[in-house]
C-alpha cells in the first residue's frame, strides 16, 4: 500500500502512530487491537484500513519514521564511502536518529522486533546504497554488494541493541568511533580484495 501524501491522509496516520504509541505504555502490543487504535486516535475501524493492511504494518510505519530521518540526513551531506570522515558523520547520524527519538525507543525496546528492524534498515540500505556501494567500492561486484549490506544492516543492529538497552548512555560520536574500528571502511577494503583473490585464486 502506497501511503498518501495528501495532508489529510499524513495528518490521519500520524494520529494511528501517536495512538499505537499511547496504547503500548498501557498494553502490550499483542493485546492491542485494531479497534483499540481507531478509537484511541479518534476514527472508525474502517479508516486505518485506508492507511495500513495489519497492526504490523503500521509499526512498521513507525519504524521507517526513524529510518527516514536518517537516510533523509545522509542525502544532506556529500560523502563518499571511502572517506573516513564520510563514514564516522554516517554511523554517528544512526546513533544520533535512535536517541532523538527517545520516547518511541523505550516503548520499542520493549517489543520483539528484531526481524522487523532487520528487513526494514536492509530495504532502506539496498534502496539507498546498493548502486553507490558498486560505484565507490573498485572490486565489489553486485553479489558483494548484497553481502555488505547485508552485513552493515546486521552490524549496525547488533551494536544498536545493546546500546539502547544500556539506556544509550555513550555519545553516538563514541559508538561511530567503535563500530567504525571494528568494521569500518578499511577492514571491508581488506576483507573485498582477500575475496576476490579467493574466489579467483
């Protein structure tokens, strides 16, 4: 379902959001029905199907909230993937997203959602990414392509977790700094050419 851009219609599932968002201090997601989020955010049953098809799909509108803020930064700067300076402004833009948006993060640090958040963030990197990781990165074929983002959704969320969990008590600069010294530009360099010569060895 293609979301409307008519304001009413923005207007309408921001008050679906707001309202998910409300019932989930009070009840937990599994409780919470349809009905319970019309009625919360003032409008009959049959208008949240003019919006979203499930409950899950609507959470997931919230979740690509977050996801929009962030890639919608990253189109603001001119970076390339190579440069470190471009790739620690980057992975301090996630962290700094996930901690402006406290609120919704303690009610979805709650859920289950981790299949959720991983075909999500992978859908927004490939759309985003996929055509530039080929184009930046000499030696990355469209099958490596897939498995670096693969791995930099996977990463990203894996060191996300916890943090949140931590109460995000470390700046989003120091978790940058070291997830970049973990798995950063120069060590996918490395890990691009040892494959090739692998494979073509």
């Amino acid at each position: 379902m293609t979301p409307s851009t008519d304001p009413r219609a923005i207007r309408s599932r921001k008050a679906f959001q707001n309202s998910l968002i409300d019932l989930l201090k009070i009840k937990s997601y599994q409780t919470i029905t349809i009905a319970d989020i019309a009625r919360h955010a003032g409008f009959a049953r049959h208008t949240f199907y003019n919006h979203y098809e499930t409950k899950d799909d609507l959470l997931s509108n919230i979740i690509d909230a977050i996801f929009d803020n962030f890639f919608s930064r990253l189109e603001k700067y001119n970076f390339t993937l190579n440069q470190p300076e471009g790739e620690l402004m980057m992975v301090s833009s996630f962290f700094k997203v996930w901690r402006e948006s406290e609120e919704i993060v303690g009610i979805l640090n709650n859920l289950d959602i981790d299949d959720v958040l991983i075909k999500r963030l992978n859908a927004y990197f490939t759309n985003y990414y996929y055509e530039r990781v080929l184009k930046e990165m000499p030696g990355v074929d469209f099958e490596l392509a897939k498995y670096m983002i693969s791995f930099n959704t996977y990463t990203l969320l894996g060191i996300l977790k916890p943090w949140l969990n931590d109460g995000m008590k470390h700046p989003p600069e120091v978790m940058a700094k070291f997830l970049i010294q973990l798995s950063g530009s120069t060590q996918r360099r490395q890990a691009v050419e040892r494959f090739k010569d692998i494979i073509e060895g």
